[in-house]
C-alpha cells in the first residue's frame, strides 16, 4: 500500500446533535412516544446528509464519518462489538436496548457515566463480564458509509479503537485490556467489510494514547497495531490521538504498518517529538493545528510555521483540528448579537473547518492564493491582543493584595462544633443538590422574557411562584436542608457568565454534554469582574418561607471555566483566581443575608485534570487554592458544601479533601458507593453525602433500593457524617418522579435513623 496522503484538509469528528438541536429534540420525541423509529432514522439520517455535504463544499477532502450518535460513541462501539450488558438483552427492539444501556428505563439500570478523558463530554462505560462474548455487528457503520459514498463524499469511517474502547471499560473479571484477542478479530473483520464497502481509509480513535501508559501498555499498542496493519483486504489505517501528545506511543506507532497517525499539536504535541521519530518519514502526517475544543481564531502564522517545520519529517502532511468537532458549537451563522470585533476573534465547527482549508492551501498552493483572508485572520489577532476589555487593573490589584490567609478558614472541627450549635439537624439530614425540574412552563415564561412578551417584573414574580411551589414541596416532603430549585437559572454556568464582566453568553452556540442534554458554553475572554449581587435576592425571598435551612446554590470557580470557552491569552489559573474572587463576594453577601448553608459546586473538579501525571499536581494547586479562595470569606459558623458528580474520582480525592468543604455530595449511585472507599483509604473525615439514586435515569428507585445504598454508604461513613441525597440536580427529571423518588429517599432516611 503507498503511504502517499490522497487527502490535504481534514477534521478528527463532527457533531451529532444538529445545529438547532434538531436531534435531540427527535429522541427525546421518540422517548415520549410522539414520533416512531422511522421518523427518528429520517431525521438522523437528513442531519448526516447536510453536514457531509457541508463539509465537502468547504473544501474537506476526506470527511470523518460514523461520528454521528443517537446517545454516544462508546455506546456505539458496545452495540458494535456485541458487548451491551446482559440486562438489556430481553428487551426486543435494537434502538429501545440502546437507549436502556444509555438511560434506563422501569426495571434495567443504565450504564455508569463519566467524562471523555479532560473534556465536558460525557460517555457510557461499557460492562464486560464473564458472558461477554464479542461478536460484529457493523450495520449502523456501513449504512452511514453507503450513505456518504453515495452522495459523492469522500469517507472515512471512524470507530473508536480497540485499546481506547478496552482501557475506558469495566472489566468484573480484571483487566479489561487481557480480553484484547479476543476482541481484535473482529477489528480484522470490520476492516475487511469496510474496504469492501468501497472505504480508502478507516480511522481509529485512540485518545487512551495520550494519557500515562505502561511499557507493558505500549508494548500492547504496538502489537495491536502491527497485527491489525498486517490484515488483509483493509482500508488505510489512520490512528488518531488527541487532547495531549502521544509521548513515548508515537514511535511505537509509527514503528507498525499503520498508514497514518494524527497528532494533536494543540494540547502539547512539538515538532521535535515528530521529528525524533525517524520511521514518520513513510507515513501520513494528520496534524492537528486548529483548536478542536475551543472556539478561538487560529494563528495562521503560527500554524503554518509548525506545519512547515513539519514537511521534512514526515511522507505527506495533512491539515486537521487537534480533535473531534464535537466540542465546539456549529456555526457563528447562528449568532446574531455578538458585537463584530469579538465575532472576529471567533471560530466555531463551520469556521474551523474554513481554517484547515485555508491553512492546507496555504501549505500546498503558497501564501499569495490565500493573501487576503489571512490578512483578515492577522487583523483580528491584532485586534484581540490591544482590546481594553481584556484587562482590568481592579481586580488585578485585589487579587495581588491577597495573602495566604484568603485562602484558609479555621480548622474543621472547630467549625463543626459551631455549625452543630448554629444548624439544627437530624442525624442523616436530607437535602437535594439545587436544581429542581425545568418544567415546560417555566421554559416559556424565561422565552417570553427574551422576546420581550414579558416584562423583567414579571418574569420575577413567576419565578418567585415557583420557588414557593419547590419550597412547599420540599417541606411537605420533609426534606430538612432546602433549596429553592433555580427557576431563575437557565445552566449553572451561563446564569452567572451573564451577570459577570468578561463573558459573553451566546443565544444558540450549542454543544453536546451527554446524550440529549446540550449545554451554551459562555466565551470568557476578558478579565472577570462582579458588579452586584447574583443571587441573594432569590436565596433570600426562598429562606423567607421556611423556617427550616435553605442553602445558597452558587458554582464554583473550577466548573465555571472547565463548562465555558475561557480566554487563551493568559495562564488559566490566573482567570480562575479572577472567577474565584466573584465567587467569594457572593458567598459574603449571602452570608450577610442570613444564609447559613452555602453550596460551591465543583462537579468538574476531576474534569480538568491533565492527562499526564507529571501535570496533575500544579493543576490540582491552583484548582484547590480557587475553591478555597471563594469560600473562604465566610465565618466559620457558615456551613460550606460542594457537589461533584460522574467522573473518576480516585486521581483527586486527595484534592476533595483539601477542599476543605464542610460537607461534599458527590455521585455515586451508578458506581454503587465505590467513591466511598477511596475517600476513606484518603483519611476523609468531613461531611459526606454520596448520591443514593441516579437522577439521569427516568427509574424511580424504591425505599428499599435506597435503604440500601444508605446501609452500604454507613459501612464507610460514620453516621454523625453521613448525608442524604440524590447524586445530582433535578432538572432535567419530571416533576412527578421527583416528588416519588424524593418521598422514598426521605422515608429511606427515616427507616435507617
């Protein structure tokens, strides 16, 4: 096979969810039972069609295909290897097994969920167990294949790879990656159906790559790869990493008979490594220079430097995002109200894929071809780099006056001992995590607000309505600490970028989170300043209904930047001292409200977390010292709480415990209270609330189900720490399920105290 490149511009992936969400709207129709299976497929299908055609008319070459999903790629790759669980296999229909695996549903738990490596994306872990035997089932991959072909689109086929799909599985017999022979013939096989079905090329993600792996583990890639490029009939193999370099992977690589490997120059690859690696000479080059993860214009001058460096090293070379497109929104087409010099900063998925074209050009046509548009590119780095909004000496010279002492409250037992005198609580208190449902009323009153149907005065005085219902519910439940549900609130992030200076909130830049749920990341692109009070008002008018504890629901510095866009142009942990800052003003002036509960919301904590271990402990310096910053401004009789949720706890509990949060909810239905012991094996001794029910699930659970999870959790917890609660916010769950769940949660409680 020749190892000339029939390709110059390129992306990783592409989204799914339709750039009006058209996607998830039809699933979530299909869940409600308004439109069929067919209808569904016609909508995917009519989603695939227009953005493989976009695609091409932007200048791409080859075009990534069989990225599209109907929840998750993982997921996909479990269906596509026969490896869904075996309580999903009564359930007839294909696409309902499917969305049980991904959901749930009455009677079958879903899969465990947690983040795509550092990103916001989440993914369903697949379960492998003694029954589980591998068998090829590669429809959905060659019908988006026929697909693409048959418009004329040059396709290649994406499907996660072996040692990434292995590695980021659970394994009841061990480790998973031993089950590898048994999986790889049915790569084999893939590969040969896909070249008979017309395919030049395959790609084969393997982001596990990029992360620390042992010499047994690159020993194993290497064998993977060299048995796989030595099968028969079969596509080119491009093998992708991303979110970091490959390190010590790449000459491994570069070593098998693989046609080529992508590289992701963005997050820390250099042209050094490449050019160490002598045997890159034969193979294809994919070198990712624009910013698959965020939305920033590339620097052409600087990318077509790393790319002319690259020429001498490598067979060919081609132009490509550092990753997927999926982390990014579609288009600034759908964005009408952002001001014309920050648009210009801006690249979203269609204008990303303009500057691999540009950038390919440039490379292979010469700079004269492109002049005027990379004129346009310079001019608007110029113009970023001198905006007077980007600094503000205030704030600067606030945070420069802070000593160590910001950071720091009085040891925790003796804020116990205060807290226990200030709050008056059962043993095993209940309490929820914030949100309560984002009911379609409460939707349409915040619609009509935008469009100006309705005044700012009474859109408050609805959302007041509805934090009395959540506040009567609560108490007729005898729920003991309360929340006021966050009616007001669109996204924990968005509410607080739109009431802080320094970000903008886009109006339609969606991107997928999970399955159907789809977030607006803001863009933070200046320095972050507080004007006025976010959130008293609310806190305040829900504590005037109750005599019992209402909490201030607040979101953390770490989250606010792991959910936003955030400037490039400086350290991160320099902006994320700026958002901590904010943070602490609003947990003072709740306190000064008569607010005793205050909740700091870290659920991204583990999220950031670089990839390599040699990275992780400055991270963790300046992701604990930002949290400490925000909540350390109030007395010690204010009792401090934090959430986080559906990650990978082990790598950070230290972290949770220097937090130093009076109490952490923390997911852990899914996982089945495993996070519990890694707190303790960490000398954990601060309130914990471990999640008692999945609330990503539409499963009510019983009192017993959750009795017992509380009875799991007290083998760990002591009592005097232990906490009840659901394992995350309730908005995106019904409100009859809720109250349901929540009485057997309360009731729960009740039985075991």
């Amino acid at each position: 096979m020749t190892s000339t490149a029939p390709f110059t511009a390129t992306v990783l992936g592409l989204p799914r969810i339709g750039p009006k969400r058209e996607l998830k709207k039809a699933v979530e129709s299909y869940w409600a039972g308004r439109v069929d299976a067919g209808e569904l497929r016609r909508v995917a299908r009519d989603l695939r069609t227009a953005q493989l055609t976009a695609a091409v008319e932007a200048g791409l070459d080859s075009v990534p295909v069989g990225t599209f999903s109907y929840y998750d790629q993982m997921l996909d790759t479990a269906v596509l290897f026969g490896a869904l669980p075996p309580r999903v296999a009564g359930i007839d229909d294909p696409l309902d097994a499917y969305f049980a695996a991904a959901r749930g549903n009455a009677t079958v738990e879903p899969l465990e969920m947690t983040k795509w490596f550092d990103t916001n994306y989440h993914y369903l872990v697949p379960e492998l167990g003694a029954e589980t035997e591998f068998s090829l089932h590669p429809d959905k991959l060659l019908t988006e294949l026929a697909e693409a072909i048959q418009l004329g689109v040059p396709a290649r086929p994406v499907v996660i790879g072996p040692l990434t799909f292995l590695k980021l599985a659970k394994d009841a017999a061990g480790d998973p990656l031993a089950r590898v022979d048994a999986l790889l013939p049915h790569y084999v096989e893939l590969l040969r159906q896909l070249a008979t079905a017309g395919a030049g090329w395959v790609q084969l993600d393997e982001p596990v790559l990029v992360t620390d792996l042992s010499a047994d583990e690159l020993a194993l890639a290497g064998r993977v790869y060299s048995e796989l490029s030595a099968a028969a009939d079969r596509p080119k193999i491009l093998v992708a990493t991303y979110f970091g370099t490959p390190g010590a992977a790449l000459p491994v690589l570069a070593s098998t008979g693989v046609e080529g490997i992508a590289v992701d120059f963005v997050a820390g690859t250099t042209v050094d490594e490449v050019a160490a690696v002598t045997t890159l000479g034969t193979k294809v080059l994919v070198a990712g220079v624009v910013d698959g993860r965020n939305v920033w214009r590339a620097d052409p001058d600087k990318a077509l430097g790393t790319l002319a460096t690259l020429l001498g090293s490598t067979g060919a070379l081609v132009v490509s995002t550092s990753s997927s497109l999926l982390h990014v929104p579609y288009s600034l087409d759908a964005e009408s109200d952002i001001d014309p010099t920050l648009r210009s900063w801006l690249a979203f998925g269609a204008e990303k894929i303009a500057e691999v074209r540009l950038l390919a050009t440039a490379l292979h046509e010469g700079t004269a071809v492109v002049a005027a548009d990379l004129a346009t590119a310079r001019a608007a780095l110029a113009s970023r780099a001198a905006d007077p909004r980007l600094r503000d000496d205030t704030v600067r010279a606030r945070l420069s006056a802070l000593g160590e002492s910001a950071t720091r409250r009085s040891p925790a037992a003796e804020r116990r001992v205060l807290q226990a005198e200030r709050l008056p609580l059962p043993l095993l208190p209940t309490t929820t995590i914030g949100s309560y449902p984002q009911t379609p009323a409460i939707r349409k009153e915040r619609a009509a607000l935008v469009k100006g149907d309705i005044t700012p005065e009474q859109y408050r005085e609805r959302m007041r309505a509805e934090i009395a219902d959540v506040i009567a519910l609560q108490e007729k439940l005898g729920i003991d600490v309360l929340v006021h549900g966050e009616p007001e609130r669109n996204d924990m992030v968005q509410y607080f970028a739109e009431q802080l200076h320094g970000f903008h909130s886009t109006a339609n830049a969606w991107v997928q989170s999970y399955g159907t749920r789809c977030v607006r990341p803001p863009i933070l692109f200046g320095d972050v300043t507080r004007t006025r009070p976010m959130t008293v008002e609310w806190i305040e008018y829900a504590q005037s209904l109750t005599d019992k504890l209402v909490k201030g629901m607040l979101t953390g510095p770490v989250t606010i930047l792991a959910w936003s866009f955030v400037r490039d142009d400086q350290p991160i942990e320099d902006t994320a001292r700026q958002v901590a800052l904010a943070i602490r003003d609003e947990t003072v002036d709740l306190q000064a409200a008569g607010i005793r509960v205050i909740q700091v919301d870290e659920p991204a904590l583990r999220e950031l977390l670089p990839l390599r271990a040699e990275d992780k402990a400055n991270y963790l310096e300046w992701a604990v010292s930002a949290f400490r910053l925000s909540t350390a401004g109030v007395s010690d009789a204010t009792q401090i709480h934090t959430h986080l949720c559906y990650s990978e706890f082990g790598e950070v509990i230290g972290a949770i415990a220097e937090l130093d949060a009076d109490v952490t909810s923390i997911e852990a239905a899914r996982s089945h209270m495993e996070v519990l012991d890694d707190l303790n094996a960490a000398g954990f001794a601060l309130g914990v609330g471990p999640g008692v029910y999945d609330i990503h699930s539409p499963r009510v659970p019983s009192v017993e189900e959750i009795t017992t999870s509380l009875r799991e959790a007290l083998e760990a917890v002591p009592a005097e720490r232990l906490w009840v609660n659901p394992d995350c916010g309730l908005k995106t769950r019904g409100p009859a399920e809720v109250e349901e769940s929540l009485r057997n949660m309360v009731a729960a409680a009740q039985a075991v105290r």
